[in-house]
C-alpha cells in the first residue's frame, strides 16, 4: 500500500469519531442540565460556552482540581461527546462524595433518565439522607465558584453561597 493510500485509510478510520464528538449549535443549544440546584445548572451551562471557547482551560481545571486524569476528562470531551457541564458535575460530584470520576460517568452513561438529580440517588455512594446531599451540593457549588475565580471569570452568587462565603 503506498504511503497517500495508508494517509487516506487511516483519516477514513478516523472520520467517525471526529464527527460523533463535534459539537454543533443544535446539540449545543438542546443541552440542558438537571441537577436539581437551578443555580447550579445555569453555571454548568455557562461553563459548557466556556469549555467550548477555552477547552485547555477547562480540562485543566477538572484534571487539577477534581484529581482526574487529564486524558480521561479529554477523551469524555473530545472523543465520548460528554458535554462540559456533565464532566465538570460528574468529576466534582464524584470528589465531594468519595468516589471516583469513572464511578459518576458511568452511573451518568448506564441511566441518565432524570438527569443528574436522579442519578446521583442511584449511585453506589448515596448522599445519607437531605444534610448529606445538600452538603455534597454545597460542595460542588464552592468548586463552581473557585473554578470561576481561576478563570478570572465573573460569577453571580445566589443568597446561599452570599451567606456561605460572606461576599
């Protein structure tokens, strides 16, 4: 086989998966989060917009701060299509309650009905009851706001995290 036929085969080899990952503006625009905390899914979508112009910056600051690897958060990005607001909610929701990353994808990837409301009480780990969720809530909302501060990015607080951080 000569060397532009094997750059041709392998670019045809390649194809699919450069496409299943793209993001279009139609998927972009159907995408919703579901956690349950409204304040918390308009981050996350915004953080989507922000993964999307600034995809290093984003990979950077999961693989750094919610201890993922970064190959592992990049091939959820590039390769599996995850949206950036379900990477960032499963890798930090997976830190605040002890598990790993892998553990939130794949509860995410086997049963994402309801959103990551629903499953997140189907995971291995469940928050013990309303204190325990709304602290691993709580959790990941602090992570949202520190993620905004090392981005040198504005952040509007709900009266919650106003009391929580004495803003």
């Amino acid at each position: 086989m000569n060397r532009s036929s094997l750059l041709l085969l392998s670019l045809l080899l390649l194809a699919p998966a450069t496409v299943l990952a793209q993001q279009t503006a139609e998927r972009s625009a159907a995408y919703a989060v579901e956690t349950g905390d409204r304040w918390l899914d308009a981050q996350l979508q915004d953080i989507k917009h922000y993964a999307e112009r600034y995809p290093d910056a984003f990979l950077d600051e999961v693989s750094r701060y919610a201890n993922v690897p970064r190959g592992y958060v990049s091939a959820l990005f590039t390769t599996h299509g995850w949206q950036a607001g379900d990477i960032y909610f499963a890798c930090f929701w997976a830190k605040a309650s002890g598990q790993t990353c892998r553990d939130s994808v794949r509860a995410f990837s086997q049963d994402p009905e309801g959103g990551w409301e629903a499953v997140v009480t189907r995971m291995p780990v469940k928050p013990d009851g309303a204190v325990e969720q709304a602290r691993l809530y709580r959790s990941v909302r602090h992570a949202v706001v520190a993620s905004y501060e090392h981005w040198d990015r504005p952040i509007t607080l709900d009266a919650t995290l106003k009391r929580q951080l004495k803003r």
